[in-house]
C-alpha cells in the first residue's frame, strides 16, 4: 500500500532524520520547511497518509496548520511535533485535531511506533467495502462509513474528523463499554492518560450534535466509574 506522507518541520537536521525513519518505513516522504507553503502543500494534495507537523513553523504555525485541515473537510491524520512540552500545549495540540503529540526530543523507536499505529488506524477507518457502502443505524440516527457522513432524521450534522471517529467506532461496538484510556487508545492512537479529559469534552460535543436531548443520552450513555457505551442494537447495511 502506498503510503505518501508530508513533513512540515523547518529544522533541517531534524527533517532529514525524520524523513530517513518514515522511508525505512516505507512512506514515500515529501518535506516543506515553511508553515504556509506545508498548508499549500497539505491543501493542494488533499489526501496523505500522514502530515507530520512541527508546532512552530515561520509564516503559519502548526496549530493554524492542524486548524485549516481540520475545517478542510477531508480526513488527514497528523502527528504533532514539538519542543513545547507543557501540558496545555499538548492539550491544545490534540484539541485542535491533532491524532498523535510527541515532544522532541523523542526516540526513534517511539516515533516509529506512534507512527505506525497513527497508519494502521486510518487505514482501518478509511477502508471501503467491495460489496457495497456501508451504512450503520439504530433508529432514524444513521452514519455513512464510506462517505464519512453522520445524520439523524434526515438532517447532516456537522462533526470534526475526530467526533465522526469517535461515533463511527461506538457504534461499530454497540453495547460495549469501554473506558477513556481505551478510548484514547483505539480513537486518538496515544496512551497518554493526562489527556483523559479530551474523550470527554469530545463526547460532550458529539452528544450535543446528536443526542435529541444531550441532558439525558439516548444513544452515547455514561457507565459511572468505567467509561461509555453506545446503546445498541446497530444494523450494519450495504448499499
């Protein structure tokens, strides 16, 4: 599988290091060492497999970047990296669209491994079916796997890349309950549990798209001092 990943990082010596590990990844590597023409390059292409993105960048910086693909409609998946290590800037980073956040400087072997799991991941997602579009439904909610395309009643919503992420996954495991740090796991690609807190205010924001009414959950139901689930049963269709 072809797997062509862009590298926006404007430390020369780092670039190249970076870029020798994803090749011996097998990525086929394109690198820009400026904000604006990385986000040219990020737009214009409109579908990597991966956008490995430094924080600070001259002219747009990282943040901006992640922000404007983000709202692009498409999904990328990016890995943050950064030397700003504090807490919030890390936050910060996976809030605004982010799948993954190391701080330099980091391992090799870490990288690569955070790679790895970022491809798998969207690969899974993104994979379509050869024997029709995949529709999930319970009720008159219903989610396109293959279209990326959440509705309820007949009316769109408007969800982030990590929010359709996280429904599509729910209800791929209707019934199941899983924790925050499994969530993080299985929806963000990251382990790092001080991050706990982004599953919910991610959850809060799906329940007040979807949810007829967010007070009292119909469908993303909380499972006090475990986690949540999704209140199955859901039918899986091919159209």
């Amino acid at each position: 599988m072809s797997r062509d990943v862009l590298l926006i990082e404007d430390d020369n010596d780092l670039a190249a290091l970076v870029r020798l590990h994803l090749q011996d990844l097998g990525c086929a590597v394109k690198t820009v060492a400026d904000g604006a023409a990385g986000l040219a390059a990020a737009l214009e292409r409109g579908s990597w497999s991966l956008v490995v993105l430094d924080l600070g960048l001259p002219r747009v910086d990282g943040l901006e970047i992640c922000r404007r693909l983000r709202l692009s409609g498409g999904y990328t998946p990016i890995l943050m990296l950064t030397a700003r290590a504090a807490e919030h800037h890390r936050v910060l980073g996976l809030e605004t669209g982010a799948d993954d956040y190391l701080t330099k400087p980091f391992s090799v072997v870490e990288f690569g491994a955070r790679v790895k799991a970022i491809l798998r991941r969207a690969e899974r997602l993104s994979g379509t079916s050869e024997t029709g579009q995949r529709i999930l439904r319970i009720g008159d909610l219903q989610v396109d796997l293959d279209q990326r395309t959440a509705r309820r009643a007949g009316l769109s919503f408007d969800l982030t890349a990590k929010e359709f992420d996280l429904l599509a996954h729910f209800m791929r495991h209707p019934s199941r309950v899983f924790s925050r740090a499994q969530l993080l796991d299985l929806v963000w690609g990251t382990t790092h549990d001080t991050f706990e807190h982004t599953v919910n205010s991610h959850i809060n924001r799906l329940r007040s798209k979807i949810e007829p009414d967010p007070a009292t959950p119909r469908y993303i139901v909380t499972v006090w001092g475990v986690g949540y689930r999704f209140a199955g049963p859901v039918e899986l269709r091919l159209v």
